[in-house]
C-alpha cells in the first residue's frame, strides 16, 4: 500500500450491522483508524480521544471510521460502554487490515494505524505504530486530514 495509489474498496459491517462501502464514500475525505482490540487500555483511551475530540474531527467534514478484527456485537457493545461517536466497522476475517497493511503480528488483531483518504478516493496519509501500546495523536490525523483537504 502507497500513498498516492488507489484505494482498495471494501465493505465491512458496523456495530448496528450496517454495511459500509468505501467507494459510497467518494467525494469526502475518509480516515481509516485500525486498531488491535475493542476493550483494551490503549484501543479505549484512543477511541475515547476521538470521541472527546469529534468536533474537531467533524470540523474537517471527513468520514472518520474504526476498524478492528472484532466481531459485530463486540463493536456493538465497545461503542456503547464508552459512548463512542465514531462507526466501528468489524473486519471479521482480516482482509481489509492485511490489503491495508496494517494486520498485526498477534493472531486475530489489526494493526494501529491510520489511513487517510482524498476525495477522489487517493490514499494520501499512511502511518502504521510499529508499537501498538503508542495511540496516534488526534492532533497529527487532524493535521493531515487539513492538509489533504487544502
């Protein structure tokens, strides 16, 4: 996966079993935060970070979405516990972690990352923690969503 190329288009499940289609999303900037585990320390604090930072986010006018390994129901009831305002899409099997590069060394987990996506559907931001137990910064995400929106 390289910036500047094509988006891979997937669909994946929410936490209400709605799908999402990436390609749906054309014509807004979409951000991608991979992450190992619903109800983890790190994933919790990041997800929450997000959520206590969503003005911000929807500021930018991005489609901003979660994606883990973990099932539907996991999602489902990770979001709720913690209020979560952001959509958490289950990639169950691990196919769009491993097309995105960010499928984790431990079995059954993704990677952290962050993916970010232009309106014409150009992935322009890629970043994957080497080292799960850091979260990405919500002010770098936000500095490249501004940057890649102009």
């Amino acid at each position: 996966m390289k910036i500047g190329e094509k988006a891979p288009d997937f669909t994946l499940n929410d936490g209400e079993g709605n799908s999402w289609k990436l390609t749906e999303q054309l014509g807004k900037t979409v951000v991608l935060l991979f992450y190992p585990g619903d109800n983890t320390p790190v994933c919790t604090a990041q997800l929450c970070s997000v959520r206590d930072n969503w003005s911000d986010y929807q500021a930018t006018g991005a489609e901003v979405v979660g994606i883990s390994m973990d099932s539907v129901d996991s999602h489902k009831g990770f979001a709720e516990k913690h209020s979560l305002t952001l959509r958490l899409l289950s990639d169950d099997k691990g196919e769009v972690s491993e097309i995105y590069d960010a499928k984790s060394w431990l079995p059954g987990r993704s990677a952290r990352a962050v993916v970010v996506i232009d309106k014409e559907g150009i992935i322009r931001y890629h970043k994957v923690q080497s080292l799960s137990i850091f979260r990405p910064k919500d002010d770098d995400i936000l500095e490249a969503i501004k940057e890649i929106n102009g």
